[in-house]
C-alpha cells in the first residue's frame, strides 16, 4: 500500500517537470530562438502560447501534488474523525 501512495505522489511531479520541459522548448521553438531544435513549429507564435500553457499546467500540478500531500500530513484521517467524533458527543451548554 505505502508503495502505492508513494507512485500516486511521485507520477505527478514527473508528469508536471515533463509539462513543463516540454513548455519550455516549445516556446523557445515559438519564439524561433536559435539553440532550439527546429521543426514545423519553428516561428509559429501559437505554439509560445501553447507551450506557456503546457509550462502553467506542470507548475500548477506540482504545486496541487505538493500541497495535497502537505495536506494529508498536517490532517490525517483518523485525525479529522476522532475530532468530528469528539466534537459531536459534548453536550450542549
């Protein structure tokens, strides 16, 4: 189980350097700048666009994964039970 939890925290935060990799270079290549490999998307300002959105997107996956396993450590769910449990059984002033 542990080494599941680990795979669910780590493929996200590959997937999201690989959005943000791949981003960059294509908008390097859409800015047609001259260490990028060239190829059809070569001085094609769409695909500065379309990589700034790629780059956006891995950032913002890594920063979800982070988050939500920060999240998970702060709160756990035996944590937020037992305190539901607590809170529910006092008797009313």
């Amino acid at each position: 189980m542990r080494g599941t939890i680990n795979a669910m925290r780590i493929l996200p935060i590959v997937l999201g350097i690989l959005l943000i990799g791949g981003g960059l270079v294509w908008i390097a290549q859409g800015l047609n700048l001259s260490w990028a490999p060239q190829s059809f998307m070569t001085a094609d300002r769409a695909w500065v666009l379309i990589g700034a959105v790629a780059a956006l997107a891995g950032c913002v996956l890594i920063g979800w994964t982070r988050q939500r396993a920060y999240a998970r450590r702060a709160h756990p769910s035996w944590q937020i039970a037992l305190t539901a449990a607590l809170s529910s059984s006092r008797p009313d002033d």
